[in-house]
C-alpha cells in the first residue's frame, strides 16, 4: 500500500504589479522560500475608485461593510483579502503592501 504524503508549501514573499488583464487593477505574484512562483491573482476593478484614490473613511466603511458578508479577508491570497489590505487600508500604496507583507507575515 503506498501512502502519498502532501507537503505544505507556504508562500513567503509576494510581489505586486500593475494587471495586464484588461479589467483588473494589480497582479499579486506569491513564491514560496525557494523563490518559485506558487500563485498569481488579480484584483481590483480597473475602472473602480478605492480608498488610495478617493481617501474618503466613510466609503472606505461601507466597502468594507458590503464585501465583509462575501469576502475571505483573512485568507492572505484570495483577490477579497487583497482588494481589502492593499487597495482599501492606507491612503497610498506602499503603506499599504507594507502593511498587508507585516500582519501577513510575507517578505
């Protein structure tokens, strides 16, 4: 009887680029610790206004209400939490990738 035994590979560092996808704003690219690329996700809506853009708290709240319900905020690679820590937390942009590599802990 063989037994398959499945490793975990944890993505330790990511990098953030301009989406070359017509209707996306950024592509995340994660690695894992031997610098392979693991997974690429794209977010944010091109045409869409986000808190970088407008920072206005009150729109920066009621985002955050509304796609709370639907959203996996806390799953690091998914394009919610995403759209979440880099387009909707801090008023510019490298605050924010700052912010989201710190409470994720990825370089």
């Amino acid at each position: 009887m063989k037994i398959k035994i499945k490793y975990l590979i944890k993505m330790v560092s990511v990098k953030f680029s301009k989406s070359e996808i017509q209707n996306k704003r950024m592509t995340a690219t994660f690695y894992d610790d031997a610098g392979k690329k693991k997974k690429t996700v794209q977010f944010g809506y091109k045409g869409g206004s986000t808190f970088i853009d407008h920072k206005n708290e009150d729109t920066k709240k009621a985002w955050i209400a509304r796609h709370q319900i639907r959203g996996k905020f806390e799953i690091y690679d998914t394009p919610s939490a995403l759209a979440r820590w880099i387009l909707w937390e801090e008023k510019n942009l490298q605050d924010a990738i700052r912010k989201y590599k710190r409470k994720f802990n990825l370089s």
